[in-house]
C-alpha cells in the first residue's frame, strides 16, 4: 500500500503575495491540482492526503470531489510549519491502518506543479531496494559559502552539493520513528522529511530528478511555471 502525502500549506511570503502560491491559477487549473492529477492517475499511489492551512480546507475538498475516481482521497488540515504538517498526515494514516509494516509514503510539495510521471514513478519502484528516497538534481553554477552575506568565506566543489527536490519516498515505519523522534529531541522547524531520517542516522537514497521541477517560491517563478504551462 502506497500513500501520496501532497502538502499545500505554505503562505506565499516570498511570493509576496495575499494568495498562495499553490492556490494561482494557471491555464485554468490551481498549482496544486497539477500534482494531485499526476498522483490519482498513478497506479502505484493506492490513497492521497492532502493536507491544506485551515483557510482553504474546505476549498480543497471542493476542487477534488469533482473528480471520478476510486481511490480514496482525505483533505486534512496541516500544522504551524511543513514538519509539523508532513508529521500530521502521517499520524492520520497511523489512526486509520491497523498495519503499516508493510506501508509506504510518497511526500511532495504542491509547489512543484512540473513533477513528471517517470520522477514518481522512479521514486516509488526505489523503495523496492531502499527505505528512504529523496529526489535530486545536479547543480551546475558555482558554490561558495559567506557567514555574512557580503565576503565569500569558502568554496564548495559542485560534484559534492546537489538541488533537493520532491517527491521523497519512505517505508511508512521509518519516518514516522524519525519524526517522533524530532518531536523528543524539541527539533520543530525542518523543511526537508529526509532530513529528519538522516538525523536518527539511517540513509537515505537519492534518485535522479528533473530540472523542470523546481519549487515556486518567487512571483517569477510563478511567472516561469505559467510559461511553461502555457506554451
């Protein structure tokens, strides 16, 4: 059994913005629709959470009840911040299977409207070998570090740092042990679910992703993303 965890409660600061970004239309559909479609015609995804800020919950329902399917579909409300939303949806699907040994999680941002069917599906057939994946991609411009944000302190070799993106895939048992984890250890405020992993010191894989699934986080973004879209 395989969830789709889709979370789409980010609030547009660097968007600027009063609607979030996951909630722009373009070419007639929401940003987050885009992901959800990809994920309910997707053999491999078996049910999908999706898990929204309390402002739009009952517009997501709307939005996704007006699809035919038989997959089954929950809109939950999410947290104070993405760990605390990622760790929501997770517990809801602890109170609703009785067995998750045999459970996986497929977590991506709504804000990555370009992910493609091969990145989810390459992402799902990994956990077949690994218990956690996480999408990445190359970093091709130079990297440099600056505690001050004015003088360059050092240099990063490229080979070495690459871009993480979503979807990330894990066995249901082993991020739901590291976010319990996180909560004992009062660490709140981590933007990555693979990191929460690597932080209990179990590995995780990475599997190759596309450059066209960049995250929206700028109004240019938006710009991009609708280019794309758009032709």
């Amino acid at each position: 059994m395989t969830y789709g965890i889709i979370l789409l409660g980010g609030d547009s600061l660097r968007t600027s913005t009063s609607l979030p970004k996951q909630f722009f239309v373009i070419n007639g559909k929401e940003v987050f629709l885009y992901s959800f479609e990809l994920f309910l015609k997707n053999p491999n995804i078996n049910k999908i959470i999706l898990v929204s800020n309390q402002d739009y919950v009952d517009y997501v329902k709307i939005k996704v009840s007006t699809y035919k399917t038989e997959k089954e579909i929950d809109v939950i409300k999410g947290g104070f911040n993405r760990q605390e939303s990622s760790f929501l949806a997770l517990n809801y699907i602890k109170m609703h299977e009785s067995d998750t040994k045999n459970l996986r999680v497929i977590i991506h941002d709504s804000a990555r409207p370009l992910l493609t069917t091969k990145v989810l599906n390459d992402i799902v057939s990994s956990l077949d070998k690994m218990d956690a994946v996480t999408t990445y991609y190359p970093i091709y411009d130079s990297l440099c570090t600056s505690n001050d944000m004015k003088t360059i302190d050092g240099y990063r070799a490229r080979t070495e740092t690459f871009s993480i993106q979503t979807p990330q895939g894990f066995k249901f048992d082993l991020i739901y042990k590291a976010h319990l984890s996180a909560i004992n250890k009062k660490i709140t405020n981590i933007n990555d679910d693979s990191v929460l992993v690597k932080k209990i010191n179990h590995s995780v894989g990475l599997v190759l992703g596309d450059p066209m699934n960049f995250k929206i986080t700028t109004f240019e973004d938006l710009y991009i993303v609708k280019k794309i879209i758009e032709g």
